[in-house]
C-alpha cells in the first residue's frame, strides 16, 4: 500500500472537473482513495480527514493542483498515467477539441453578438472577470462567491449606470428568455415574473408556481448580500423595474432573506410610487406583513405560499399536491411512537441556503431555535461547522463548505459523509435533506442518498432504532432528473416525501416535538 | 441609454467563463455558448495581474 502526492504549481482546474476526475480514479483498479483538487484549506482539511494529507499536500497553495493517491503501487502508477488524458477531458466525457477562446476579447471577435456572461472562477478573480464582461456591454450572472462586497458595490454601480444585470455575486439560479441559466429549472413559460435575492428560494417557488400548472416570464437574482445597506437593493431595483415595464410579466414575485429594515422600506416604497402590476412579497423570516400590504403587495409567509398566491393570481391554484395540517400530525405521531427513548434530534443537511434558511424557521415553532453554521441568532452558531449538535441544520452551501470544490448540489461527496456521521448517532430521530434538481446538478442526488438510507435504515433497525429521513425534491418532471423519478427512487428506500421544503420542515418539527413530549414519555 | 429590458425577448448568446457543466447544460438545450479557456492571471497572485492588466492596455 502506498501513498503517492504530486504537486503541480500553478496548474488550475475547475472544481467540477475536478470532481469527475476524482470520481473517475477512485474507481480504478488498485486504488483504494483518491483526491485530485486544488490546494485550498478546505480541501487540506478534507485530506486530513481521510488519510490523505501529507507534507507535500500540506505545503500547497490555492494555485497549485493536488493529486493524492492511496493504493497498490501498481494501481498508483497505473491511475497517475491516465490523469493527464482525465483531466483533458470536458465534463461531457468527450476530449475538448472545439475552439476555446482564453480572452474575452477573443470570445468576441469570434462571436461578435455575445450578450450575456456566466462567470463561476474562483472568488478572488471574479470581479475583473465580471467588470470585463460588463465593460463589453454583456449581462452577467455571477456564480462564484468569495467576492468583496466592496466588489460586488462596485459591479452593480457600473451595471446599474449602464442598463445591465450583474446577477450576484453568489447568484445561483436565473431564467432568461425562457434559458435556465447556472442551477435552474425547467419550468413552463407564463406571465409571472421573479425577482429574488435567495438562490434555493426562487428554484422552489418556480417549480412549485409550475407544478400549480403556471409559468415564469424572467427570473432574475440578485445575490444574496443585494438588500444589504451596502448595496441597497441595486439589483433588486433593476429587476423590479425591469419586470414592471416587461409586456410578458403580469405578475412579480419578490424574494429575499431577511432585508436591511432601511433597504426593506426603499424596495416596498419603490412598490407603491412605480409597479403597476401585482407583486407577491416574501421576505423568508422577515418584513411586518402589514408593511408589505400597505404599499398594495400581497404577503407570503413561506415560499410555499408565495408559489401559491402567484398562482392564483395568474389562473391556476392548486395543482401541485399539498399536505393537510392533519395529515402531517397523524403522520408525525406515528413516526414518533417508533423512535427509542434516547432519539431525540433533528439533523437537516442541506444545499440549498435559503431552504436551510426557511426549514430553521419553521422547526423553530416546534424545537426552538436550532444550531447551524448559517443560524437565525448568533448564539446558535456551531463552533465547528462541520460537527452538528443537538437540533442542527446545516447549510452545506456557504461560502466555508465551497473555496475550491463544487457546490454540494453538484458534488453529494461532503453531505454524503455528513448523512453516514449523522445517520449513525444514536441520539437523531431525524434527518431532513433537500434534493435539488435541475440544469448545473448532480446527474441522480436522490439515487446516491437512495443508497445510503437503505443501508443506515437497515443498521438503525439492528440496533433497535427507527431512523427517520425526511425530503422534498426541488425540481420538476422536464428537468433532466424528472422530479418523479426522484421522488420514487427515495421512496422506495422509505425516505418520507414531502411536496414542499415547507411541508418537509413542519413534519419533522412535529416528530421531534412529539419524540419529546411528555404524552410520549407516559 | 441601454435597459435591462433590451436583453428580452432576444436570442441569448452566452460566453461561459468557468465551470463547464453550465455551458455543457446550455449546449444540450441549443442555446449558443462559448466556453472561455479561463485560467488564474499570473500563477494567480492577484497584484501581479494587476500589474500585467495595466501593462496589457
């Protein structure tokens, strides 16, 4: 058994290369793990975790590429051959041979009508990335994270100045012209537009708008740090106005995390003096909703609803499927009745923030404030984010868990091992998981928690526990992944889903709360 | 001057400038994107490409 570490100085790779190529080596003959990524601490510290890291590894620096090996010396040689033909590899598994602009200037003189950017290179580079983009005249949507907000001010001021998007920093999702852009849907097109500075947030309000059988017109994000007093809604207000003078749009969705309260009144006054069409407001977790109706928008109290709402409004309620209040408490007792004494905690592992963000909400009524590394006070902040304790939801998402390696939509690898620690605690009753589908996700995330909750239901029964899984799936039946085919695939292992992230959060909340009520310990 | 609202309603044609699933996504939908060869500037010391973006202009 060996274990053999190259360094490459100054060799970049993007992280979802990368993570094929990982996958790709792990599972070659004679290898018994495998690591190729770049040398950010976060990935060092996965390293340690597993064995991995040695002084070359640990001596790296976020320039350089790390390839790290264990196995037969054999398999080692073998794996370290075949990397290069890997890694020249495009993500579509074909040998990149198309023309590849290294500039944008370049790009444009090959294709004079680019129009619109999609930037996602490390944190550090992205602004000169963006401003060029910008300065050439393109929308931007802004993937990556580990931007300045000083940064971000400074995008959105010349965009703004200009009559241009800059979607982000940290934006995840957009729609288009009908075009899924970063992590999107396939959803139909309709007359209701979305303006929203909560990636997870507007992908679970547009499947659930398009499962109520309307359709989007223009989905615009702004970021998430867009409503803070910094940057004043700049690119809320931008899509606001653009969605008030869009023929297409009749109705407009807003939603955000909690706003600065000043930049909260700017957008709701901004409401009242220009929008003339109909405007669904859901500040998840904040805003009076007497101040929203005031300026004549109507309020949404989950994502959930707000889907609801505009639906209504534009001609089609109810079709996606939702869970009667007593449903859910019948269900929750007889799920509680089968916990042991000693289960008593809610895990949530999830990728997407603002569904971390709702679900820390709503259990809130039921358990009280829940620790996280994104929590809703500051006391509750876990000290290693990595390590939940007690009630815990865990955004898997957030900047600490991304510098150098996917989002936790496209790579399981790190929620995997979560669920398997989690899973295994004798103290959680249950876990709660989001699956988000769509363009820019992992090919099949329900499949890969299929299997690993058919095997930890099996060794929390021999061990006299009953391990309760809880899901939503956030995605619809176009999407590459089918919505129902996940769904059934997590069904069938006896992961309990539920029709929305709101529905999922309210039932585990009970189960949790009748686990540790004094009408079960009678 | 130029609005946001110029850009509906038009074909978009997309430079994509980083993870390369999101220009796989698109092409597999018929939407025209590029993918740009991007690489850190200067072994990625960020004052070095400073320096050489002004050199460069």
């Amino acid at each position: 058994m060996v274990l053999k570490t190259v360094i490459r100085r100054g060799e970049y790779y993007d992280s979802g290369r990368l993570m094929i190529v990982t996958r790709t080596i792990s599972k070659l003959e004679g290898i018994i793990d495998a690591a190729v990524q770049m040398g950010t601490a976060l990935n060092k510290e996965a390293l340690k975790r597993t064995g991995l890291l040695d002084k070359d590894s640990e001596g790296a620096s976020v320039d350089d590429l790390m390839i790290s090996m264990k196995g037969t010396g054999e398999g080692v040689e073998s794996a370290l051959v075949q990397l290069d033909a890997l890694l020249n590899q495009s993500s579509s598994g074909l040998q990149d041979s198309e023309y590849r602009p290294k500039t944008i200037d370049s790009a444009l003189k090959a294709e004079p009508g680019l129009n619109f950017a999609i930037i996602s290179v490390p944190g550090r580079f992205a602004k000169n990335e963006a401003m060029k983009a910008l300065q050439k005249g393109m929308h931007v949507l802004l993937f990556s994270d580990n931007v300045s907000i000083e940064e971000e001010k400074e995008l959105k001021t010349f965009a703004v100045s200009h009559g241009l998007l800059l979607m982000g920093p940290d934006c995840g999702t957009a729609i288009i012209n009908n075009v899924p852009l970063g992590f999107a849907n396939k959803v139909r097109q309709g007359n209701i537009g979305v303006v929203g500075a909560a990636g997870t947030g507007m992908q679970e309000v547009m499947t659930l708008i398009h499962k109520h059988g309307a359709g989007i017109s223009q989905a615009i994000g702004t970021g998430g740090r867009d409503l803070s007093v910094t940057i004043g809604g700049a690119m809320m207000l931008q899509g606001l106005k653009a969605l008030n003078s869009d023929k297409n749009t009749d109705i407009i969705v807003v939603i955000s995390k909690p706003p600065a309260p000043e930049v909260s009144d700017k957008i709701l006054q901004f409401i009242k003096d220009e929008c003339r069409k109909t405007i669904v407001v859901n500040f998840v977790g904040g805003g009076r909703p007497e101040s929203i109706e005031a300026c004549g928008a109507i309020s949404a109290s989950t994502l959930e609803e707000a889907a609801l709402r505009a639906s209504e409004l534009a001609g089609h309620a109810n079709g996606a499927p939702r869970m009667a209040e007593e449903d859910l408490d019948r269900i929750a007792r007889d799920e509680a009745k089968r916990l042991n004494a000693g289960q008593k905690y809610l895990r949530g592992l999830y990728s997407g923030g603002t569904l971390c963000y709702e679900s820390m909400l709503i259990v809130r009524d039921f358990v009280g404030d829940v620790y996280s590394n994104t929590p809703l006070n500051k006391q509750m902040k876990l000290l290693d984010s990595a390590a939940p304790c007690k009630h815990t939801c865990l955004d898997l998402g957030d900047d600490e868990f991304t510098a150098g390696r996917a989002h936790p939509m496209l790579d399981t690898t790190l929620r995997e091992q979560l669920f398997e620690h989690e899973a295994s605690d004798p103290n959680v009753a249950v876990i709660l998981l989001d699956i988000v589908i769509g363009y820019g996700s992992h090919s099949d995330p329900a499949g890969v928690f299929a299997d690993l909750v058919r095997k930890h239901k099996e060794n929390a029964r021999r061990e006299g526990r009953h391990l309760i899984v809880i899901s939503s799936v956030c995605g619809t039946e176009e999407d590459p992944q089918n919505s129902l085919t996940q769904e059934r695939k997590l069904q069938e292992t006896g992961v309990i889903v539920m029709p929305s992230n709101a529905a999922a959060a309210r039932l585990a909340g009970k189960i949790v709360s009748y686990a540790n009520s004094e009408e079960r310990r009678l | 001057m130029n609005t946001v609202n110029d850009i509906f309603g038009k074909q978009l044609k997309i430079l994509n400038i980083g993870l390369e699933q999101f220009a796989d996504d698109l092409t597999s939908q018929g939407i025209p994107c590029i993918q740009l060869d991007w690489r850190p500037p200067a072994q990625g010391d960020p004052e070095a490409a400073d320096l050489l973006s002004l050199l460069l202009e």
